[in-house]
C-alpha cells in the first residue's frame, strides 16, 4: 500500500474520529430501574449528570435495596455509552483492516 494513501487515510480517520467524538458528547443517556422509579443520566463521555429518585423507593430500613438498584442504574447507562462509543469507532475503523482498539 501506498504510505501517502494510508496517511490521508488515518488523517480522514482521526478527523471523523474527532466530529463523531464531539456529536457523542452532546448525547444524553438515560438507565432506568425499579420501574423507572430510579433513573441516571450521562453525557456522551460517560459522565453521570443526573439521578432521580422517587420519594416511594427510599425505604430506611432498606439502604441496602437503595444502593443496589442506584448502582445497577449507573452501570446500565455507562453501559450504553461504551456500547454506542464502541460502534461509532467501529464505523470508522471497520473498512481499514485494523486490529481493534488500535489507537483508541
């Protein structure tokens, strides 16, 4: 192969790789749980941003429950931002032939 073709290439690359990046991280993300009566959301970077909690799932003598169904919600959307992160780059980086997670 061409070794100027590949450079324009990998330039072409690392400048979608910046503008899907950049529309990733205007994303909101949401997880729910309990019946929606728990929710998280984050931004495209996998920040958490928001959590809800409904007045009627917050029991004292269950924290425990509480804390369990909080972080099953927080895992859930960290979850859908690598998986969408993950196919976005994949769309990028599937037609060149690289290994995955080469520079990523």
């Amino acid at each position: 192969m061409n070794i100027q073709k590949m450079m324009k290439q990998v330039q072409q690359m690392q400048s979608q790789m910046q503008k899907s990046q950049a529309e990733l991280s205007t994303r909101t993300f949401e997880a729910s749980v309990a019946g929606n009566k728990i929710s998280v959301s984050a931004n495209g970077h996998g920040d958490i941003t928001a959590i809800k909690i409904a007045k009627e799932i917050v029991d004292p003598s269950d924290v425990e429950m509480l804390q369990d169904l909080l972080l099953s919600a927080v895992q859930q959307v960290q979850k859908k931002v690598k998986d969408t992160q993950s196919a976005e780059m994949g769309k990028l980086t599937g037609g060149m032939g690289l290994p995955p997670g080469l520079g990523l």
